[in-house]
C-alpha cells in the first residue's frame, strides 16, 4: 500500500515541483522525496534538485530471485541516498554561446550484510 502526493507551482520564471512516495504496508515502509526549483529569466537559467530516499536495497530489489550471493536476509537494513543538483546557465551572443555550471553532491549509505 502507497501514498504520493506531487506538487507544483509556477509564476513567471519561477517554477517549484515537489514529488513524495511513502510506502505503508510492505516493501520495508521505505519513502522517497524529490523536490526542484527552476528560475528563468531572459539570458539566464538556474536549476536545483534535491532527492532523499529511504528504499530498499538496489541488490535486493533487482537480484531477490537470484541465488548467486550469500546474503543474510535478517539484517536487511535500507539503503539512503542523498543527491542534491544545481545548474546555471547563461546564453551569450544571441543563443550561440552558452556558459554552464553544473554541481552534484550524492551520499549513499546502507547495503545489504554478505553472510559469512
């Protein structure tokens, strides 16, 4: 059982999206977050992401059925990734030159415990 909800707001160059995934029965209650906010004005462009997750792990999600690893199923912990974005953009004589930035930080934490 699910719940998302999505957002999203614009006025002018302004944009903002919000999207949330909360998981309430199954699937280890895992949610995920993702918001953007977009600023645009003649020349100029500017962009930030954030995306925070709680899921289950990606070995567990995509090998549950597999049996080439030896993993202990009882200590399943989930997996947390953090991403933040941001990117600008600038057009320089008439559109035919762009000056960009681009930035992203992730962290990811949690795996699945390899049984010994």
């Amino acid at each position: 059982l699910n719940v998302r909800s999505s957002f999203k707001f614009q006025l002018k160059g302004l944009s903002l999206t919000n999207k949330f995934y909360y998981n309430l029965l199954g699937r280890f209650n895992e949610w995920s977050d993702f918001t953007s906010i977009s600023y645009r004005k003649d020349k100029f462009h500017l962009v930030a992401n954030t995306r925070l997750t709680n899921l289950a792990p990606e070995v567990m999600t995509r090998d549950y059925f597999g049996n080439h690893m030896n993993v202990d199923f009882t200590s399943i912990a989930k997996q947390s990734v953090n991403r933040i974005d941001a990117f600008a953009n600038y057009n320089l004589v008439d559109s035919m030159l762009n000056v960009s930035l681009f930035g992203n930080y992730t962290t990811v934490k949690g795996a699945l415990p390899i049984a010994s």
